[in-house]
C-alpha cells in the first residue's frame, strides 16, 4: 500500500492507497506541538483502527504546507514503517512545467492539486482548494501551471468577523434561508456563504477571461460541498482531489 500524507495548516489528511484504489482515509488536526513519537504512535494506532498491517505500507508521499513539521513526519514514518517518505518539493518530478516567477513560492498542496485535475480532465482547468486559504489554481491546455489566486478561508474570515465585532454572536456557517436575513445570525450566514460565493464565481470569471475561455473548474477542501450547489462556476467536488495527485507524483517519481 502507499501512504500519501497531505499536512495543511488546519488539518492533516492521510490516505492508504492499493494500487490506484483510495481504500481508508482519516482527517486529524495539524498539531505543530505534537512530537515525533506522538505521529509514530498515531499512524500505527490509524492502522489498527483500519485493521491494516503495518507491513502492508511499502512506500509513503508527503505534502507540507508546515514546513516545521517536516523532519518529524518524515522521522514517524521512517520508524513506522522503516522507509523513507517521498516529499513534495524542489527537484520532484510533476510533468508539470511551473510557469511562476518563482516556482518555489508554490504551496505543494497547489502543484499536487494541479496534476491531479490536468490527469482527470486533460485539459485546460481551474482547482479552487477550500482550506485555511482558499486557493484557485489555473492549469493551461498544454498542462502548464499558470500559477492564480489566494484569498483568506472562508473559517478565518468567519472568525475575524465573530472576534473583532464585539456586538456579534458566532454563527454556524450553514447556508441561510435567504439572502436577506432576518435576525443577526441568518444576516451574518448570508454575508459568510453567500458573499464567498459571489467571490469566488467572481474571482473564476476573471480567471476564466485572463485564460482566454472558460473551463472546468474543480472544488476541493473541507467547505467545497457548502459551496458548490450555490456557485455559477463550480463543476464537481472532489475531496480527495490532493490524495490522489499524491499518488500520481509518487508513480511519477518510484
């Protein structure tokens, strides 16, 4: 089996792959304080909560948005699983050219995201990654990266809003009856769910006329399915859009 490791600034998705089947996943908070024998003793226990033998795991992928975190990952699967971790990063292989400025200023989590839309549609695409930062990732017909766009997350705005407006409850970000909200709490779903809507089908529109047509556009991350029903430009949501571009770089590099 392969491991593929996706750490976020929020939280840390791990997938176990057979073959190019997704079989388990398991979704854990990114815990920058946790030491590396807390991650060995918490991959083992994620395998026996499984029921995979740890001699299954042959071979593992890391992307890291954390960099801190690393050498500790890479140290837990090492004794895990007495292998060394592939890591996304400077030198890997993406079959992707990386038409940034500076290709490394580019989050792993957005070239993984890249390939993996650029295989499943073949084409000219967008991936919007619903995270602690909404990305938007641009991938040219001729599968280039073009490089896109960064906006705070849905969750921080939300919560800078609840923090800083002393007046203001927190709210559950769900989406509201209607648009005009009729007490404190549906106004201020309105303005979360709504208000990031009209953003990001704005912010793709713009995309879409710098890219010269319009495309395909991907949504991924934890708030994509929130999102999706009530957006102009979404197409499909895939949450495990970032897995499996890791499973396609590591059959790129093995």
């Amino acid at each position: 089996m392969l491991l593929a490791v996706d750490v976020g600034n929020t939280h840390t998705v791990l997938g176990l792959y057979e073959d190019t089947t997704l079989v388990h996943d398991f979704r854990i908070e990114t815990a920058k304080g946790r030491t590396m024998d807390e991650y060995h003793v918490l991959l083992l226990n994620l395998l026996q909560v499984a029921e995979v033998p740890r001699s299954s795991v042959r071979a593992s992928i890391l992307a890291s948005v954390v960099p801190n975190l690393n050498d500790t990952l890479i140290e837990a699967v090492d004794r895990a699983f007495d292998h060394e971790i592939l890591v996304v990063g400077p030198g890997i292989k993406t079959g992707m050219p990386i038409l940034y400025e500076n290709p490394r200023e580019v989050g792993a989590d957005r070239i993984v995201n890249a390939v993996a839309a650029f295989e499943r549609v073949n084409g000219q695409v967008i991936v919007v990654d619903f995270g602690t930062a909404t990305t938007f990732d641009c991938v040219s017909a001729k599968g280039e990266y073009l490089g896109g766009a960064i906006a705070p997350g849905m969750q921080i705005s939300a919560h800078a809003l609840f923090d800083r407006a002393a007046k203001l409850p927190r709210a559950e970000i769900v989406r509201p009856p209607k648009a005009v909200g009729r007490n404190t709490i549906h106004s201020m779903q309105s303005g979360i769910v709504f208000g990031y809507v009209a953003l990001v089908d704005g912010l793709v529109k713009r995309l879409w006329a710098e890219m010269g047509s319009e495309c395909t556009v991907i949504g991924t991350g934890g708030l994509a399915r929130l999102i999706e029903p009530e957006s102009e430009t979404i197409d499909e949501v895939d949450e495990y859009l970032t897995l499996d571009g890791l499973r396609l770089l590591y059959e790129l590099n093995r």
